[in-house]
C-alpha cells in the first residue's frame, strides 16, 4: 500500500480514515478569527454545520463533511493572547459555500469572519 502524509497533521504517515489520505484528498482549511473564550470545538462543527446540512449535491458527488476543527491559541509581541478557530472542510466548493454564508454570521453572540486560511500570516 503506498504511503500518504496526514493533511490534518494527525502525525501518521499512513493512509488514516479520518481525513481520506489515501484517496488524495486535502481539506480546505477555514479560519475564524478572534472568537469568545466560550466557544469550543463542538460550538465551531456546529457553526459549519448550519451549512452543511442544507447542502444540496448530485448522488454521485462527494459528500460535503467536515474533517476537523481546531481552536488555535496566539499572543503578540505584547503577550496579549487571541483565540482563532480553523475547520478542515472537504470538498472545495462545500467550504467555500461556508465562507459565503457565514462570513459576518453570529458565533457565541459575536459577530465573526469567516475565511480561507493558507497558513500565511494575516493580518
């Protein structure tokens, strides 16, 4: 069987079912940044999710789902710490649909962004 590297950065190096490896697909990632202190991984599937359920497709196209979603935690140079949520989506066309939807939606009684994120620094 050949080799694939996680594209959620799971650490295996072989194909795991959780993110599909070993069909080559990578999951678009999407950030939210500046989210409450309140919110948790289970409040960021559930935002996605508002999307995801009313997704139409065709019977033979993949399933929109999402793979995974993070809470990423970073301090600037004055120590001040922000929470940023990341959510793993596959396919293309289903994240960027959440983008459209969501981007100035309400997530914990705060109004969030949503958008891609491509591991670059934003600002």
């Amino acid at each position: 069987m050949r080799q694939y590297e996680c594209s959620t950065r799971c650490g295996r190096n072989v194909a795991c079912r959780h993110c599909r490896c070993a069909m080559g697909e990578t999951a678009m990632k999407l950030l939210v940044p500046r989210i409450t202190e309140r919110t948790t991984k289970k409040d960021l599937r559930e935002f996605a999710n508002r999307v995801l359920e009313a997704w139409f497709r065709l019977p033979f196209s993949e399933p929109a789902r999402i793979v995974s979603c993070r809470i990423l935690l970073a301090s600037d140079s004055m120590g001040v710490e922000q929470r940023h949520g990341l959510i793993d989506v596959t396919p293309d066309d289903a994240a960027n649909k959440i983008i459209r939807k969501l981007n100035g939606a309400f997530l914990r009684g705060k109004r969030v962004g949503v958008k891609r994120y491509d591991g670059a620094a934003t600002r």
